[in-house]
C-alpha cells in the first residue's frame, strides 16, 4: 500500500475561544490520493450493476453488501478485501459482492465517532489524518476491483469518499433528517435507505420517496466553498431493513 502524507495546519483560535483545524478541500485531497483511471472504471461499471440487480434487470444476481461494522484497522481491512475479493470473482455469475468500508459511526450518546474522527483509536478529537486514511484503504481496495460502500453520516464529508465509492447508505438515525434525504438526492450511486431505530414502515417509506426528487441543498463544493447544490433526484433510493 502506498503512503501518503498530510501535513497538518497549526490551529487557530476563534473569537468564542474554541480552536478549529483548517483542512484540504476535498479537490486537494484527491489530487494527493488519486481516483486512477481504473478505478473510476470500475466505480462506473458496478454502479450501473447495482441498479440493473435493483432494477430487475439483472433477475439471476443478487446483490450483497458484506465486511466489518466498520473500519479500524486499515491492515485488518485490506486482508480482509483480499479475500473477498478471491471471493466476489468465484461467485460473479451468482452474486455482486460489495465490500462495507463504513468511517464514520452514528452514535445515539458517544463513543468511538469512527475512523475519520479517530484514525489512531486514542479517544481524540477529530483530525486531518482520517480522511487521508480513509481515501488510501479506498483506493487500495479499489485497485482489487472490489467495488465499495459506505454510509453518509456527515454530509461535509461525502466528496471525500464520493468519487471511490459504488453504494451509499443512509443509517437509522439519519433516515428522518430532511439533510441526509437531501444529500442522497444528490449522491450518483444506488442509496440503501435504513428503517428508522423503531422500525416504522411509513417512515422508511417516506425515506425513499424523498429522494426520488430534485432537491436543492445547501452543501459544500469540491473546492471546499459553501455553496448551493442541485441535486437531479435519486431513482435509486430504496429500503434495506436493521
């Protein structure tokens, strides 16, 4: 796996008197962990799969999203992508293995916010280096041609991963907010809508109608501005069950 270095910026102090930490726009973080041409080929390419299996017209596969509840050791998760990857190419004919590469960890109180918070499982505030992680356990998966997903907890952080992923999920405790029904709008990959935490039908119902249509949100650009986004809708939105 190739290294890849982030220098961290020197906090500043805000007027409130709590700190921020600048970071890279997401344009400055794909130019140091590229999405290679091969990659972007089979992003394409499994994305189209996945909607033809949800579509019906793929009636002989089925599509299986499969790994850990979520990364943490980056060495743990790449053995693991090779093996299902040994895998994904013995049951093709059959099955569409995607593998779970999920960074971030909703939680109901606190804990362990996931490895784009914490990459160095100390407990500490969130830092630069996650996200640099995060794109280069992507891209080396990807180089494997297994096809990835993950869920969209903040959606600041969707262009950091967007771009190597092939399925995107929206967690239980999000499926309500009218942010993340917006986001998925606007995500280009099939969406698994959770049912919410007490397993409401006409709210996973309604999690899945919202997204079909445009939307336009309020989001954050590759460059990193703030900046309104249109999103087409999402004909690919649809429930998968706790």
């Amino acid at each position: 796996m190739t290294t890849y270095t982030i220098e961290p910026q020197a906090p500043s102090e805000l007027e409130t008197g709590q700190s921020s930490l600048p970071i890279p726009s997401p344009q400055d973080l794909r130019a140091q962990i590229p999405c290679s041409a091969r990659t972007k080929k089979l992003v394409a390419s499994s994305r189209a799969e996945i909607q033809n299996i949800l579509r019906g017209l793929d009636e002989h596969r089925l599509l299986v999203v499969c790994g850990p509840c979520s990364i943490h050791d980056t060495s743990a998760a790449f053995d693991y992508a090779q093996r299902i990857a040994k895998l994904a190419s013995e049951v093709r004919e059959d099955i569409l293995l995607v593998m779970r590469t999920y960074f971030e960890k909703p939680r109901s109180i606190v804990g362990w916010k996931g490895l784009l918070y914490d990459s160095e499982l100390e407990g500490s505030s969130a830092t630069v280096g996650g996200l640099g992680v995060a794109r280069r356990i992507l891209a080396s998966i990807a180089e494997l041609g297994l096809p990835c997903a993950t869920e969209f907890l903040n959606p600041m952080l969707a262009p950091y991963q967007e771009d190597f992923l092939s399925y995107g999920s929206i967690g239980a405790r999000t499926v309500e907010s009218q942010i993340h029904r917006e986001l998925a709008a606007g995500l280009d990959m099939p969406i698994g809508m959770k049912n919410n935490l007490a397993g409401e039908a006409l709210s996973s119902i309604n999690a899945i109608k919202a997204p079909n249509r445009p939307h336009s949100l309020f989001a954050n650009d590759v460059l990193g501005r703030p900046s309104i986004k249109n999103g087409r809708g999402n004909p690919y939105a649809h429930i998968f069950l706790r």
